[in-house]
C-alpha cells in the first residue's frame, strides 16, 4: 500500500512516522520547504520526544516532500494531517484541508481513499468529498475517511503507537476495510461509525477534557476561598472509576492548539444550528479568567509590577512540546511588560519559538538559576521537570524578594514550609 501524508505537523509527522514504523511506506508532503529540507537530513522540525530517533530508525520507509503531485499520484491512500486553526469568529478555518483536498483533485491518476485526520467541524468530511470530486482530472473513485487523532503533544508518538482508540467514520464499506488494513498491526480497538459521528467524536472528546479542566479550576478557585485543598480534593474525587484520576490538575488553564479551537469551534457550530452548548461555553469563559490567575494574584504583593524584576518559569503551553500555540505566557508576559517590568525567562525548549515572537522584550536565560537571579517575585506557568525538581531552597538564595506564584501546583507544600519563600499556588493554602 503507498501511503501519502499532507501536512508534517504534530499530527501529520508522527502519524507518518507511526505508520513508518509499522512497516508502512509513506510519503510526507509539505509546503514548507525548510521543514522538508529538515526532515531529509533527519532533523525533526517539531520538538516531540522520540519523534526525531523514531524518524531515523525508519528513514528506508520514509520520504519528505514539497511535491504533493508526485506523492498523490498513484497513492493508495492520502492522509490529510493539515492544521485547522481558529477563525476571529471561533469557527474552523478550512483553507488549508480544502486547498489539500484541490491538490488531490488535480493530481490522482488512481482509485484512493483520502483519510481525514485533522479536526474538522461536523459536516466537513461531506465537502471535502465534493471538493474533490468535482475537480478530479482523470476518472478515478475516491473515497473520504474520517479518522479523528487524538494524541498529546508532548508523548505524541508513545501516543500514536499506543493509541487508546481508533476511529473510523466511513459512508462505505470499501474505505472502512482499506483503513481495518492499514492499521492492522496497531494493538487498539477500532470504532467504525458514520464520518459524521467520527467528526463528533472528536469534538466532544476534546471539548468534554476541556470541560473537566475548567471544572477542577473553578473547583480550585473555590478552594483557595473557602480554605480546602484542591490536591487532597481532586485525590479523593480521582478514586471514583466514573470520575477517573485523570485531568484533575488544577492550573492556570487549557493552552495548545487544539482545546481552545475545538471548544469555539463546536460552540460555533451549535450557534450556527440555533443551539446554545452552555456547558462548552463555561468551559471557555472559565479558562479565559483562569490565564490571568498569577498576575491577579501578584497583586496581593505588589501594586504595579512596574520596575519589577519578573522571573518567568516555563514559556510553553504544557511541558514537552516546543508548541507556544495558545500559551498562557502568550497573554501574560505582554502585560508584565507594558506594566513596565523586566522580565527574564527560561524554557529548556520553548525560547526559540518566544523569541521570534518578542525578540526584545524579554531577556532569555539558559537556566532556572540564572533567570532568578535578583527577582523581586517569579512565575511558574509551565510544569517541567526541572523546575519540579528545582531545589526550593535556591528560590531565597537567588532572588532579592522570594515570592513563588506557582500556576502548575509543582511543589508539596510540605516542602515548600521547609524553605523559607512566599509560595502562593492553585487552590491550595498561600505559605508566607
Ligand atoms: P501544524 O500546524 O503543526 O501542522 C500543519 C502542517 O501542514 C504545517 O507544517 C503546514 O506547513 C502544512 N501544510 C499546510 N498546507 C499544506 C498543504 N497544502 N500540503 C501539505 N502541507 C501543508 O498542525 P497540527 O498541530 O499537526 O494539527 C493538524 C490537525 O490535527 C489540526 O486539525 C488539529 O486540530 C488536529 N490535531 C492536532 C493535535 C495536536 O496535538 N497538535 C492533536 C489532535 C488533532
């Protein structure tokens, strides 16, 4: 079987890699001529973890290119792994999965299904088969899959090989066998419906975790009010099999590139159909308070933040991804700065990406240690390992006032008595 794959993003790469490894040969198509020059030297252009080994370790299987006519042609099947940003309005932008679904059209010389992996609004797998077929070029039958993804950045790839389900929305049989075929060797129950519902699938998956996230921060919110604990809150909800232990962290809020989206997405599209989803809706506005949580809380301490020296712990949405898609930082660092505060920040992968996006402003810092140097007060926006691991006693060693507003609960707060900081976290007692 050939298999193609349009977009090499989070999805599109590791699904091809995925399939790579799964003794699949598979064509990576891209736009971005940098990204494909990348990957053919064997560098991933995404920092995933084991992306770029997983990549090398099947190189034979794999290539990587810009031209989509050649890897379409005569595949057997296209999968389209293009990104589905946030329009102004909240619905999907669909000018990239259409604008693959044209080049398809022009370029198949042979039957093929087109396998529809990025997030689209329900409906949308039905236009992308018209799209399609009123352009083709030769005579050919083509057949359109829904297969929503459901990885996490972050352990996308153990994500993919070990993936949780796999979901199939066909119209026909032919696509659903073709599909059963190309993941046979992936251990995972497979779930075939209509595409509608695949489509929905995903949506109310990726909305209902939303949901639960903006339901443990209010929770926690409430906690710090009245003086409950939300670590010890969420442990006991967690032991209830209905509840699950899982996405029960309390923080700052839902960031990356597809919770935010999806939730204005699918609110959009019940809006659009006069039905008001009010749950989705309190998971959004929830969320959009929560970001803001640290600042708000930065001023128990001081005023203004102007003059300040700010130490920014983390830039990315959520640790092991390079992704700054959607990042809690994103709205915050800008008004530290135009509060007039010097902020210095670190990320042990995220800086890069921060930087193109404010070059100036911020000054950037090759360590935990170095960028609390002299701080008047520090933020944690991003749980990595290292700053869990940080040593807490180095916090009053390095910084001029040790004042630790923490928004990923990193630390117990047995630890944290022992050090002598101001610790004010996420629904849990303030240590002064
Ligand atoms: P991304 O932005 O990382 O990657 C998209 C890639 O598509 C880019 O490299 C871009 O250059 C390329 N592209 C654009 N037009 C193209 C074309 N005509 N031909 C070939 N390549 C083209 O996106 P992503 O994060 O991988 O997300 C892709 C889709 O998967 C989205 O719909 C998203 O909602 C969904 N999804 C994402 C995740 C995630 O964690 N990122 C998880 C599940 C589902």
């Amino acid at each position: 079987m050939k298999i193609s794959v349009a977009g090499t993003g989070y999805v599109g790469l590791v699904t091809g890699v995925c399939l790579a490894e799964y003794g699949h040969t598979v064509t990576c198509v891209d736009i971005d001529e940098r990204k494909v020059a990348l990957m053919e030297s064997g560098i991933s252009p995404i920092y995933e973890p084991g992306l770029e080994e997983l990549m090398n370790k099947n190189m034979e299987r794999l290539h990587f290119t810009t031209d989509y006519g050649r890897a379409y042609e005569d595949a057997d099947v296209i999968f389209i792994g293009v990104g589905t940003p946030e329009k102004q309005d909240g619905s999907a932008n669909l000018t990239y999965v259409y604008g693959v679904a044209e080049e398809i059209a022009a370029s198949i010389k042979k039957d093929c299904v087109v396998v529809v992996k990025s997030t689209v609004p329900i409906g949308t797998n039905d236009k992308i088969e018209e799209v399609i077929k009123s352009n083709l070029q030769h005579d050919v039958n083509v057949y359109v899959a829904s297969n929503p993804e459901f990885l996490s950045q972050g352990s996308a790839v153990k994500d993919t090989l070990n993936t949780s389900r796999i979901v199939i929305g066909v119209e026909e049989e032919f696509a659903g066998s073709v599909l059963q075929e190309v993941y046979k060797d992936f251990n995972a129950p497979i779930v075939v419906t209509n595409r509608k519902s695949a489509e929905m699938i995903k949506y109310a998956s990726n909305d209902f975790l939303a949901l639960k996230i903006s339901f443990i921060n209010e929770i926690a919110n409430l906690c710090e009010i009245i003086g409950a604990d939300i670590e010890d809150v969420a442990h006991g909800m967690g032991f209830d099999k209905r509840i699950g232990d899982k996405f029960l962290n309390a923080g700052i809020g839902y960031g990356g590139s597809c919770f935010p989206k999806d939730t204005k997405a699918l609110h959009w599209l019940a809006n659009f159909h006069d039905y008001e989803l009010k749950t989705v809706k309190a998971a959004i506005d929830v969320n959009e308070n929560q970001k803001l949580k640290l600042i708000k809380k930065s001023r128990k301490y001081y005023e203004s933040l102007k003059g300040l020296n700010i130490a920014v712990l983390g830039l990315t949405f959520k640790p092991g991804t390079d992704d700054l898609r959607e990042a809690p930082t994103l709205v915050n660092i800008p008004l530290m700065v135009e509060d007039g505060a010097n902020v210095r920040a670190w990320d042990p992968v995220g800086i890069e990406n921060f930087k193109k996006l404010h070059p100036k402003s911020v000054t950037y810092c090759a360590s935990i240690e170095e960028t609390l140097q002299n701080a008047d007060i520090c933020f944690i926006f991003t749980e990595w390992d290292e700053v869990k691991a940080f040593d807490l006693n180095k916090y009053s060693e390095l910084m001029k006032h040790p004042i630790v507003i923490d928004g990923r609960n990193c630390y117990q707060l047995s630890d944290v008595k022992k050090a002598k900081i101001v610790y004010d976290s996420i629904g849990r007692e303030t240590i002064q």
